[in-house]
C-alpha cells in the first residue's frame, strides 16, 4: 500500500514547556498528520538521554526520555500544583541546561505523589520488572555519585558484587521508587497517545539504537553483553571508519555486543529488547543495521576512529531468530552508510525495506535516485543526520546542484525543496517520509545533527503555528495526487 508519512522528534513539537513533550502539542500533531492524510509519524528514539543530549546514547535500552512527560498533564492528574507549571516561551531551541536542572525535580516530585499501591503502578511494575529493576537502581545510584558517567563511579559500585547490589538497593529503596514511578507517568502519558494515534488512524514508526550507550544500566548490571577488558571496562567502542566528510572517522563510543554469547543463549537480551520495543510501535527502523552482518570497532583508548577493525557480526542467525521470537514486528531497516555486498545480501534475506535518500542520489549514489527505486522501501529526502533539503541546496557544489536541477527539471530555486518532495512522491516506493523541516522549507537553522559535532545538536523545535490548516492542505494535495492517502478505516 502506498503511504507517506513526516518525521518529527517528540522533542521537536511545540509547548509550553521548553522541550515537546506527550501534551497538547502532541495531540495536535496527530491532528495534523489526519488532515494531511499521512499514515506515519516517524520519531526519533524515545529513551532517557544523556551524552550530549542524543536519543542515540541513552540510560537504558528499554526507559524512557522524562522530559517528555507533560507538565500540564500533571497538573490536571493532580500530581502537581498549578504553580508548579513550568511554563517557558517557545524561543524554537532546547535549552537542555536549564531542563536538566529543573524539570527532573519536577518530574520527581510528581512521582511522589504516585498511589505505589494502585492497582496500575502494580501491574505496571510486574510487566516492565525485567528492565524496570535495573534502571531505577543505576539512576539512584547514579544521584549518589553526583550523576557522573558510570566510568568515573567508585570501583566498588562500578564493579558491584552481590552483597554490594543488596547494600544499594537497600539504601536507596525510596529513590529507587520514585525513578520506577518517573516511567509510570512516561509510559502512562505514551500510551494514552499511541492510543490517540490509533484511532486518527496514524501509525507510529520508532526508531531503536542498535547500540546502547558506556553509562547506562546494560553495561552496569550486565557487562556480560558486551566485550570487555579486565576490569570490566569496553574493551572496544563502536566507530565509523574515515570518509570523504569526517576524515578521522565518527568515535561512538557504544560498547560492542559480545556476539558469541549472545548467540548461546538465542539473543535472548534483545528478543527481549525487540518485544518491547514491538509493544511501544507500530512499525520499528533499526538504526545501523548493517551492524549485525559487520561492524567497525576501535580500541577504547583511541580517540578517534582512524585505526579500528571491522568485525563478524550475527548476520542471519539474528534475523531469523528475530523472526522466529517477533513475528509481528513491522521493521525498516537503516542501510545506510558504507553498504557492501555482504549488507545488501543480509537486507535482502531479511525482506526488510530499507532507505533511500535523495540527498545522496544527488551526490552521485545512484541506487538513490527515484529512477532506481524499488517498490520495497522507505524514501526520504533526508534524515535526522542531514542538513535540511534546503540547506543541502545552499551548501552543495555545483556539480551535485546542477545534476539535482537537471534532475528534477527546475531551475526555481523558491521551488526546489518542494519538487524533491514531489519526485519521491511520484517514486515506486511504497512509503515515504518528509522531515517536517523540509514540508517547511527552513534551512541551517532547523538542522537535527551533526554527527561530527557531539555537542549542540538535537535542540530545534517547531515555532507556534507553523504547522497550520494552510501546510495540511498542500500535503494532502500531493499525498492525494500522487495515491497515498491514508484511507483505510480501523
């Protein structure tokens, strides 16, 4: 079926509060995405964010993001008073510095105020224990050691032995409580809203890290995961290797996956991983699959990603046991990168579509021009990781901007970013994605990331009233002309 669909960060949205979050905005995003007859909001991964303020290095592989919880929603649940409402103008930037000392207070004394008892926390609790446990035990701990990174935490608790865990948990018995009740208000509030979603008939498209990040509770409480040094350090960090744009390469720093054992027990971790994530979704892009047929690691002392390895990775052993333990999950899969034969075998035995950008298409990647499309795909002008469309049209060299004009047969540079939009729509992929930033034609200003800049990124958002009946209309339009409007009823 062809569809369409934007790509918008919940962090992007508007509101009141500094940062978009599960409130008013939301919905009426939702609202936005019906009247423009889309079937897929696209997000960014939802988890709880630390280095650098990246949905990519995250706290756990399972906890989500507290920012996100609405402040007004608090208020109205009676959690909170009403003169404990945040309110911030919407300046269109992420002030992270000023969320991180103020709004987790909030969030904490919110869930302070949780009835522990309800039936609802309960079984809350006895669902999500499996992950639940860990992470409100790392991030208590963490308060205790001042929030430094896991790395620079006292050996004994970086290195906990079983009497130790039990010593901390005791400890910290009612800071753990509250952290267990930080995720009852996410998920509660996520909930209400996947539901929402569903009844505008929207599906959500989530997007999970194949990594998780050196301080989180996985590597922690389950360093058997991953590749290890004596002291039960990362033996190795997750790279990518130098390239025409980052001629050092990009240092992740994510530990590396012990791939060995993780085959011994059936990936039982991310079957686990993947069945929730499938509960959270309606359809899953797996970030860096290319990952589970080879990945490139450095040593954990470098500092950069010059001298590393490439290494073996799951392949199809994974998929299908992926298959086999998830059935139902619906996944695209991010392809994108230093792709071999190897990659596009292993995409191919998966039936996964995979992702065409056309910003690439431009800059001589054939296989990424609409011409050479193919029915199984997921199309995008950009990503996340590129500068906006029109951005791209400003900074570009010649050639690569004269072959787009040629391309597409337009020589109106107000018209550009629109017509790039229109050759995807036209193209055989069954669905396409737009970045918000481009429907809105907007420039450097409103660019998600720069992968080589580890700081400073992820902090645009949406001003008020940009997303108007006006910009509906003349998506629904296209979304029409071209047959992939969202139809079909629940």
């Amino acid at each position: 079926m062809r569809a369409s669909g934007i790509l918008l960060p919940v962090s992007a949205l508007p509101s009141d509060f500094g940062i978009g979050t599960f409130g008013d905005g939301a919905y009426k995003f939702i609202d936005f995405l019906s009247d423009s007859c889309q079937r897929y909001w696209q997000l960014l991964p939802l988890g709880h964010t630390g280095f650098g303020d990246s949905p990519y290095q995250c706290f756990s592989a399972f906890a989500g993001n507290p920012y996100y919880i609405d402040p007004m929603k608090l208020f109205e649940s009676g959690y909170i008073e009403e003169n404990d409402l945040p309110f911030q103008e919407n300046t269109g930037r992420i002030d992270y510095g000023s969320l991180y000392s103020e709004r987790l207070s909030l969030i904490r004394k919110a869930a302070a105020n949780i009835n522990l008892d309800s039936e609802e926390f309960i079984l809350f609790e006895r669902q999500n224990g499996f992950w639940l446990n860990d992470y409100a035990l790392f991030m208590a701990v963490k308060e205790s050691q001042g929030m430094k990174p896991l790395k620079d935490w006292e050996e004994r608790i970086r290195l906990p032995d079983r009497e130790t865990l039990e010593m901390l948990k005791n400890k910290f018995a009612d800071k753990i409580k509250i952290w267990k009740a930080v995720q009852f208000l996410f998920f509660s509030q996520w909930n209400d809203l996947k539901k929402y979603a569903e009844g505008k008939n929207i599906e959500i498209i989530g997007d999970i890290p194949i990594y998780v990040s050196a301080d989180s509770c996985e590597m922690w409480l389950h360093n058997e995961l991953f590749i290890t040094d004596d002291d039960g350090n990362p033996a190795l960090f997750s790279a990518c290797p130098p390239d025409e744009y980052s001629p050092l390469g990009q240092l992740w720093g994510n530990p590396v996956y012990d791939w060995i054992r993780h085959r011994k027990d059936n990936f039982s971790w991310w079957m686990t991983r993947m069945k929730h994530t499938a509960m959270l979704y309606d359809v899953v892009r797996i970030d860096h699959f290319r990952g589970f047929e080879d990945y490139y690691a450095v040593d954990a002392t470098s500092q950069d990603a010059v001298h590393g390895e490439w290494y073996k990775g799951p392949s199809r052993e994974f998929i299908d046991t992926l298959k086999r333990s998830v059935p139902e999950m619906r996944v695209i899969a991010e392809d994108l990168g230093n792709i071999t034969d190897k990659v596009r075998a292993l995409l191919c035995y998966s039936d996964f579509p995979g992702m065409k950008v056309l910003q690439f298409g431009f800059e001589g990647g054939e296989e990424f021009l609409p011409h050479n499309y193919t029915r199984h795909s997921v199309a995008y002008t950009g990503t996340h990781d590129n500068p906006t469309m029109k951005q791209w049209s400003l900074i570009s060299d010649d050639k690569s901007m004269s072959f787009a004009k040629k391309y597409l047969n337009v020589n109106n540079a107000e018209s550009f970013v629109n017509d790039c939009i229109r050759a995807l729509f036209m193209s055989v992929s069954e669905t396409v994605i737009i970045p918000i930033q481009d429907w809105l034609n907007l420039g450097s200003e409103a660019r998600m990331n720069v992968p080589s800049i580890p700081y400073g990124n992820w902090s645009w958002r949406l001003s008020d009233g940009m997303l108007n009946g006006e910009l509906a209309k003349r998506i629904a339009d296209m979304t029409k002309l071209y047959s992939r409007d969202n139809k079909e009823e629940k």
